[in-house]
C-alpha cells in the first residue's frame, strides 16, 4: 500500500511577503541616502518645501495659462483639477488607511533634511501625488507641455526620498494615486482627442503656401495685436488690416472686393460680421480666434495661428452651415446662436459693466441682476401653441455635453438648428439652469428642446430683445429660423 504524498506548496503567509518588501524598500531608501548626488543640493530640498500646499503647480499653471493659447489653458486648468482630486483622496483615504511610520533619519545627510519635518504619515507621498497628477493632467491635454511639467515633476517625487521624508513605495504610490486622479478627471471632463470626428464635409479652397491671396481683417477691442503679429510671421504673404469695432464692416467689404480669402480675426461677433461679408462674396473664410470664448473657431477645431497656418497652406476647408433668421425687415445670419428672451437682456446688462471690470466679472454680476429683477416671461406662439417662455434659443448646430464640460458642436454641417426652450413660471433661474445641464431632445415642465431645420415663433411682442452671436437688436414682427445647409466654406486642419 502507497502512503499519500503531500504536495501541496506552502506559500509564505502575507506579513513574510510584507516583511520582505518593507525590508527591500528600506535598503532603497538607505542606498538613496548614502548616494552622493551631484548637483541635487540645494536644488532638490528647494523644490521639495516649494510643492508644499500645491503652490509650485499654480505657480507653473498660471505661467501655462499665461501663454493664451487655448490648449495651454485648458491643460492648465486639467492639471490643477487632476490635483486637487489627487490631495482630496490622499487625505481623506490614503493617509488615513495606512498608518505607516515616517523613516530614520539617521542615514540621511543633515544638510538634505527639510527645516520643518511632515508630522502626518508617510503613505502615500502627497507631494508626489500632486506632481504626477498636475503633470499627467496637463499631459492629457497637451503633450508639449507635460513633456515640460514631467521632468519638474519627477525631480519633486526624488526629492521626497532624497530629503528623507518618505520611502520609495511611499513615492511610487503617491504617484500612481495622481495619475488615476488625471484619468478621473478626463473621464468627468473629456480632453479634445476623445471627441467624436466630426462630420463635416470636405470643401475645395486655394492653396496659399506663404499666405498671399489672403486678407486679414483683425478687431483691434479683441486684443489681437499679438495673434496678428504670429499670423504675419506664418503667412508673410497674407495682407492684414486692423481696425475699431466701428469700422469692421467697412474694411471687410474692402478686403472682400480683392482678396482670393477673407480672413478674420476676433470674437464671435467679429466672426459674424465676417461670415455675411464672405456669404455675400462667395469667398471662403479664415478664422483666427482672438476674442474671449470663440465658439466658433473652437468647434471647428482652429485654436491658434498654427492650426489656421496649416489649413491655409495645404487648402484644408469645409462646409458648413448657417442660420438665418428674419424679424420683420430685419433679417440676419449666425454662425453660433440665436435667442429671445432672458438671454439678450443678460448681454446688454453685461455690456454695461464690461469696460470696468472685465469680461468674467462683468457676466456674473450681469447674470445675477437679470435673474434677480422683478420681471415677466414673454408671450409668445411656439409650435402652434401660445405660451410663456423665459428663453428661446436656437443653435447653428446640435450642442452636446460632454460629462461636466461645456457644450460643444461636433458637426457644423447637420442641417439642424439645435431649439431649447424655457417655459415660463416661477424661479426662472432655478429653470435656466436645468435646461442649460440637459442635452439635446429632452422634455419636462421646464424646458423642452427640439431640433428642426425651419421655426417660426409669432406673437412676441415688438421691440423685445434679441440676441445673435453676441450682437442684439430687437423683435419687429414674427421670426422665422432656418438653416442654409453648406452655405459657408471655411479653413480648418483636416488630419
């Protein structure tokens, strides 16, 4: 009779494979700190007490945003998002899950130690979680500049092990904890690269390798000097001419009457202006953004001379479309959006305290004394039925939501105007607000949304303000929207 082997493999218990990685992880630490490294002092300890609360990632993120170009704020505006879900997380769960020792100094040179030592525990690393979630954040955005931020970044991980206030576990946790916090952040918030392709169609548009043939007209109110100075450096053969908000359409119908393209640059109402001149001409349209949000050059994928330089060289274009409205004898065309109701209030109210205060401000405080004054909604018939409305607005395109980011177009060329309406009753901020969180075709007692290629909305009474693209006027009869499908060929980068 054979006696029974047993085979089984007894696998060391969990506190011997702890035992061993706290053991090698402390011989690391040791080698760290008995390594000379040239060059890393004082540097290193610097950096170390400059990342303390953040203050070296808003430091590099306002030298980022500083550039203008919207890539960078946008990366700059990830990146400290990414940390500041990276320093909520850290301290209220990692550091409290492990209560792990900070390590001896004894081995580490007097001159590296921090004058003021942490007293919280040593797992997870903040600072590094900090480091690497500003720098993947910033990376995720833009990879020019988190190939800047990646070196200062890793430099601020060494230095935790270099001064002796955390082990390399400690490190690598800390910035694993920060890279998820990045991709968080973009799951809440998507970065550009993962918006859908657009479907817009290709266009047939001249060539022009140094530019000539193209005629800038840039709104000096934009602040675009220096966009118009980047643009003559790109395109040196393009002519450019900068003028007052006043004499804007008077220099685009000069340029229009000789250039091969017309081009401009500013806001969203700058755009506008030049989207009727380059209808009325048959020319194709090159957009530089130079104003504060523009809607426009960011939905059709143009955010510095870089892009546009690119489309205008290689002939890059596409087709989009417009929409038109008609009030009256008064008619006009937007690129962007059209409203009536609390909207165009809200525009004249901001325009009023603008010079003063600036943009931003001035939209707050314009928002708050609108939604705050004694006021009624306007009456007016809306398919078919005569109701009250806080708000029509209508999109030159379907706006979707991309998780907590603003709306955004994919496509210029749907044929759709994008209809939201707010109906009438109390609290007309508290209804505002529901209809700009929902997304396109949705219903409640609040607001409804539709999207149609034609509208006609009777009965609002003369003389109420409406709003296009920035620019208002008022009703003087029953509106009518439509979309002109492709009507307006305009550059952009295509790969």
């Amino acid at each position: 009779m054979t006696a029974d082997v047993d085979l089984t493999v007894r696998l060391p218990g969990h506190h011997i494979l702890r035992d061993r990685f706290l053991a090698a992880d402390s011989r690391l630490f040791d080698a760290v700190a008995t390594r000379e490294w040239p060059g890393a002092h004082p540097m290193l300890p610097r950096l170390s007490r400059a990342a303390n609360h953040g203050v070296l990632w808003f430091a590099t993120a306002a030298v980022i945003a500083a550039t203008r170009s919207p890539r960078a704020r946008r990366a700059a505006a990830r990146g400290v998002a990414s940390l500041a879900l990276a320093s909520v997380t850290i301290n209220t769960l990692g550091k409290r899950t492990v209560r792990r020792p900070r390590p001896v100094l004894d081995n580490v040179p007097a001159m590296r130690h921090l004058k003021r030592q942490p007293i919280t525990t040593s797992f997870p690393s903040g600072h590094s979680a900090s480091a690497a979630a500003f720098a993947t954040g910033v990376a995720l955005e833009s990879r020019g500049w988190g190939a800047v931020v990646a070196p200062l970044a890793t430099a601020v991980a060494l230095s935790r092990v270099y001064t002796g206030v955390h082990f390399p576990s400690d490190v690598l946790a800390g910035a694993a904890f920060g890279v998820g916090a990045a991709y968080a952040v973009r799951g809440l918030v998507p970065t550009r690269d993962q918006l859908a392709p657009p479907g817009r169609p290709r266009a047939d548009a001249p060539a022009l390798p140094d530019g000539e043939g193209l005629v800038m007209v840039a709104n000096t109110a934009s602040g675009t000097a220096d966009r118009v100075r980047s643009l003559r450096d790109a395109l040196p053969g393009a002519q450019t001419v900068e003028c007052a908000p006043e004499d804007l359409r008077a220099e685009l119908e000069k340029a229009a009457a000789h250039a091969r393209v017309l081009g401009v640059c500013g806001g969203d109402g700058t755009v506008n202006a030049a989207a009727e001149v380059a209808l009325r001409h048959g020319l194709p349209l090159a957009v530089l953004p130079g104003g504060t949000l523009n809607h426009f050059a960011r939905d059709l994928g143009v955010e510095d001379v870089r892009d546009l330089r690119r489309a205008v060289r290689q002939g890059e274009a596409v087709r989009v479309d417009v929409g038109h409205f008609r009030s009256g004898e008064t008619e006009g065309h937007f690129v962007n959006t059209f409203s009536v109701g609390v909207y165009p209030e809200l525009v004249r109210e901001r325009e009023r305290w603008e010079r003063m205060l600036g943009g931003w401000p001035a939209g707050v405080i314009a928002a708050v004394r609108v939604l705050r004054s004694d006021r009624h909604p306007l009456q007016a018939t809306f398919q078919g039925r005569p109701r009250p409305i806080w708000l029509l607005f209508a999109g030159n395109g379907t706006y979707h939501r991309l998780g907590l980011a603003p709306g955004h177009r994919f496509d210029l060329a749907d044929g759709l105007l994008d209809v939201r309406v707010v109906h009438g009753g109390r609290r007309p901020a508290l209804r505002l607000l529901a209809a700009a969180l929902a997304g396109p075709l949705t219903r409640s007692p609040a607001h409804a949304a539709v999207r149609v290629s034609r509208l006609r909305v009777e009965g609002v009474t003369p003389g109420t303000p409406l709003a296009y693209d920035g620019e208002v006027t008022e009703v003087h009869g029953d509106l009518t929207l439509e979309k002109l499908p492709e009507a307006l060929t305009v550059y952009r980068p295509l790969g």
